[in-house]
C-alpha cells in the first residue's frame, strides 16, 4: 500500500497524527510507486507495507516511545489494515537490539498446536490420503493458538515504555474510522473470495453486497476495534483465558459456516479441536538468536521453530567462501542458488519446532558450511534436488534426496528503531494471505491456518521428518526477522514475508547491499530470484530476463516466473546516527518508510 502524496515526503508524514490518516491517506496514492518506499534521517524510524501503519508507529516514536512501543503500535495497526497476512488471530518471530546492553534477544511467538494434535491430523481417515491444501487450510484443524497478542505483551513488558493498552488505541482508532481500500487489498479479498464467502462473519466484513469492497470505498472494522479496546481495558487474558479466547475456541471447533454460503467451496469444512486449556497454556519463548558471521558482520537471526535464522546463515556461510564482489554478476548469482538449494535440503531434513542447539550450531559452523560449499563447481549447476548432507560425516558426502517447495505471498514485516539506537525486526502472519478464511464472529480479526506450515505427511523417508504436526507442537517457519551487526553496532535491519521464500529475499538482498555494490533501496528494488533445490529457480520475470541467458549456459533451469518475490522493509544505520528507512517501491503495491526527522 503507498503512502498519498500528502505523505510523499518525510518531513509531511512527521507531521501528520495518526488519527489524521486513515481516510486521507491512501486515496489519493500518486501514480508514482517510488514515493513513500525511502526515507532518509535521523531521531527513530518505521517501515512497514502500509502508510497508515507506519504513520501510527512514528507517531508512538514522536512522542517518545522507543522502537518496542513503535513496533507494537504498528503491528497492532496492520491487524486493522492488512488483515489478510496478520493480526492477532496469527503469530509471528520478534528480534529485539537492544542499544544501553548491546544484545539482540527473540521472541517466538508461534501458533501452537493443540494438545490433541496428531502426526496424521491432516491425513483424510477414509482415504489415508493428505488433505488438498485449501481442504486444510479452510477448517478448524489449521488454526493454532495465536501467539502475537503475547508477543506484544511480553515485547512491551520486557523492553517497551507504554503499556500494552495504550499502543492498541491508535490502532483502534484506525478500525473505528476506517481505511481506505485501495487495489491490494481489493485483491486480496477477490482471491478469497469462495473461501471468505463460506463465512457469514467473514463476508460481512470483507464482502459487502457479495463483492470484494470497491477501491476508494472505506472499510471500518468496528467489531476489532472493541476487541482492542476490551484487551486494553481487560489484559490479554480476556484473549487467553476469557470470552475472546472462548470465541477463538467455539469458531475453530464450530466453523460459523453462512446458512447461505456466496459461492461456492469445492470441500468440506472440518472442524479443530483447539480447546480452551490450549489457550489458557500458551507461551511465547525466547530463544537465543542464531548468528553467523559475515564478512566482518554478525547477522542475527531467528532460530527452531523459524528455520530463517539457521538457512541464512548457512547459505551466508557457504557464500563468504568465495569474493562475490570480485566474480562476475553471473558467478555471484549462481553461487547465491546454490548456496540456497543446499542450505534448504538441510533446513527441510533436519530443521523443525524440536531441533537442538547442537545442530543449529553444526549447521552454523564454518565447517559445516565447507563441506557443503565444496560440492559447488563454478561451472556446472548441481543437479536439483540436491541431497541434505550427513552430519555425522566428513568431507562432501551426500546422502538422500531433499524436501517439499512451498511458497507463500501471505504475512507481513517491519522495522523500527528510536533516538536511542533500539532496533525491531519483526514478521508476522496468519499464514496464508487470509489465513483459515473465518472471522471470529463479532470480534473482527481471522484465525491462522499456521498448522498447515507442518508436513502433511514424511518428506524425508526413509529418515525422518522434523516438521510433522505433533501434540502442542509449533510448525516449522520461514519468517526470517534479521539484525547485522558491523562492530558490534548496527548496520542493516531486514524481513520480508513470502513463504519459504522469506528465506532468499532476505538473503538476497543482504547480499546485494553488502557484496554486489548496490545501496540499500537498489538492493531491495532489485528483480529476486528464489532456488529453494527445486529443479527450476523460481524468478521474477526481470530477473529470467536479465540473468536467465547467463544462468542457464551454467545448468540452472528456470520454473514458472512469479509477479512478485516478497515484500521487504528494512532499515540501514549510516554514520552519525543516520537512517536509511526502506520499504518496497513496487511489489505488493509499494510500502511505507518514514524517520522521525528529515535533519540532524
Ligand atoms: N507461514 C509462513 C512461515 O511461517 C509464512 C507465510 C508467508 O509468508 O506466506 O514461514
């Protein structure tokens, strides 16, 4: 979503409040798609994919909230206005700098299964054949306890300087007076449109007169805006253990199926069993981050259950073996795909909600990532799919063969930081763009379909499969939330949404900026391409076009292109305490950067 040309430049957005925004905002969005995706200064900044959002978390900032409190404000914000990637019917992965102790700490906050789950719960008992993926994803058996109203808690709480209540009202505000519809989001309804429409909740919010809302018209979320408010007055155990969270449980175990469905869904919508104790159980984890060096940087990142963290890091491992910056465009690019097709054969064989710290350090190490940057001939593309290599071997060893593909255009990202150098890399989803497809029925936010982020049945046989559903298990995410470090300061802040291709944009775009000589906002500009040891990389049409010739003289081959390959937000810290806020020109409809001010 673009910010209007009454925010195009950086020093307007600072002046404009938040409760100003929803209606004037997007409306107008200029035809030009660069404007709003930088923004260049000082004091604190906020990137996210949209401009009432980034503008609710620049205010938090402006008034003296740090980069916690901001990023939570804007969470909360995009709940309201992309509804379909997150809210707090969903989770998501939350990396934390903090500047006065110089440490980077995470927030899990993945969905949970419910205790009841089982290894074959999306295996159809009258046939012992694997659900379809939409079969699954619309049902109760998809959702998982919601972990993102905990992950603002315990953000707020630990490192924050509001409460918790206080950042959901701008958000409400937003839901009470309505956002302006604009084309993405238009098309996010049409594309859920038979699934949406099963649900009398959900059609009534998002299908007006049985159509997706009209671009322009102003969607008001009214029901949300009380379920923050009732959170605010009454804590999160209204969600954990009171009526809201009895309303999550009584709509994942009695899908509110419309007596007049519009459209019509090709299966039956199963019910789940996420209970009431399942909520009341719920807690976020603090892992330790993952981190890897890079050239002089150390790149933290997220670890098990997110296997964001443990694949960047591999691949950038595998990558610092060879001068980038000295090689040919196309050597640099080949290297990128294969490094990925390796990294992801480990990640799918041994990367799940129970991986140890042992082999999340194995699969980090610089040895490791020798005895996999050797089976790489600059010649010769490796034949896909490359096989995950032994852990318990020595040297370039190759074992069985790897792992599903999965590509996601759903969850959304952001990047904070304040006047005091605090920095928030945080992604969240509901899992598909839509999630499970049901609205909570009078409190306006969508349940996740996270569950079905597990394997349906085992990838790996005949070894085993560290991703299959289990009791209270959380599944296997991509979200890779990432903070660079250059001597010991930060450098780069960076996340994208996108399915298992999280993993490469983020790391694509690291290496852009930091070894193909490219600044910040080319970097995230740039045409993507994603091998994730599939047979084809999966590319945008302008990167086939531009490096599809010189790539496939090497062997690679290409599969269907893609319109778009995530949307990014990242944050770069230059000298003096300057700030290069970038969201994406384009893809998604163009996002929303903003600083605190324009000048020192
Ligand atoms: N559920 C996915 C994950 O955790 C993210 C979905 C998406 O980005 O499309 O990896």
């Amino acid at each position: 979503m673009r910010l209007s040309s009454a925010l195009a430049t950086t020093a307007s957005l600072t002046l404009l409040t938040a409760a100003a925004l929803p209606n004037a905002a997007i409306a107008a969005s200029p035809a030009n798609p660069k404007i709003g995706a930088t923004a260049v200064g000082y004091g604190g900044a906020v990137t996210s994919v949209d401009s009432t959002a980034t503008a609710v978390g620049l205010e938090v900032l402006r008034r003296g909230g740090n980069a916690v409190d901001a990023a939570v404000a804007t969470a909360a914000a995009l709940g309201v206005t992309e509804p379909f990637s997150a809210g707090i019917g969903g989770g998501g992965f939350f990396v934390y700098y903090d500047a006065r102790r110089a440490t980077v700490s995470t927030i899990d906050g993945r969905e949970s299964g419910p205790a009841t789950m089982t290894e074959d719960i999306f295996v159809d008992p009258a046939d012992h054949q694997p659900y379809d993926f939409p079969e699954a994803r619309v049902s109760g058996l998809s959702t998982g306890t919601p972990g993102t109203l905990a992950t603002w808690e315990a953000a707020t709480r630990k490192w924050g300087t509001r409460s918790l209540s206080s950042l959901l009202q701008p958000a409400a505000k937003v839901a009470d007076k309505g956002f302006t519809v604009d084309a993405t989001f238009r098309q996010q309804v049409a594309d859920n449109a038979a699934a949406f429409g099963q649900f009398e909740s959900t059609s009534d919010l998002y299908l007006p007169g049985g159509q997706p809302p009209a671009v322009g018209s102003t969607l008001r979320n009214p029901d949300l805006a009380d379920t923050y408010r009732l959170i605010a007055r009454r804590g999160t155990d209204v969600f954990y253990k009171g009526q809201v969270g009895a309303d999550v449980v009584r709509t994942v175990q009695h899908p509110p199926v419309a007596g007049q469905p519009i459209g019509t869904w090709a299966y039956p919508i199963r019910p789940g069993t996420l209970s009431r104790s399942d909520l009341a159980k719920y807690k976020v984890n603090f892992p330790a981050p993952t981190t890897s060096d890079y050239r002089g940087l150390t790149v933290y990142g997220m670890s098990a259950p997110s296997s964001g963290g443990t694949t960047v890091g591999e691949a950038l491992n595998i990558l610092e073996k060879t001068n980038l910056a000295r090689t040919s465009k196309i050597q640099a690019l080949h290297r990128y795909a294969e490094s990925t097709a390796l990294s992801f054969a480990d990640r799918n064989r041994y990367v799940g909600a129970y991986t140890s710290q042992a082999v999340v350090k194995k699969l980090l190490s610089d040895s490791w990532a020798s005895q996999r940057a050797c089976q790489i001939d600059p010649a010769h593309a490796l034949k896909k799919p490359v096989p995950p290599g032994d852990l318990n071997a020595q040297g370039c060893t190759p074992a069985s063969v790897g792992g599903p593909v999965e590509l996601g255009q759903s969850t959304t990202n952001l990047t904070a930081t304040d006047r005091w150098g605090n920095v928030v890399e945080y992604t969240l989803t509901i899992e598909q763009t839509g999630g499970n497809a049901m609205v909570v029925p009078g409190r306006g936010f969508l349940l996740n379909n996270e569950m079905t982020d597990f394997n349906f049945t085992n990838t790996q046989a005949p070894a085993s499969d560290p991703n299959l559903p289990g009791p209270n298990k959380r599944p296997r995410s991509s979200m890779a939330p990432t903070i660079v470090l250059k001597h010991g300061k930060p450098f780069l802040a960076l996340g994208s949404p996108g399915g298992a291709t999280i993993i490469t944009t983020v790391l694509q775009v690291l290496i852009n900026r930091v070894d193909l000589g490219m600044t910040l906002p080319q970097a995230m500009a740039a045409p993507r391409a994603s091998q994730r040891n599939t047979a084809g990389i999966q590319a945008e049409p302008a990167f086939h076009q531009q490096y599809g010739p010189g790539l496939e003289a090497l062997g690679h081959t290409f599969g269907p292109d893609v319109a778009e390959l995530g949307a990014a937000t990242a944050i770069e810290f230059t000298r003096h305490g300057g700030l290069i806020a970038t969201a994406e020109p384009v893809r998604r409809g163009g996002g929303a950067a903003g600083v605190v001010r324009s000048h020192r």
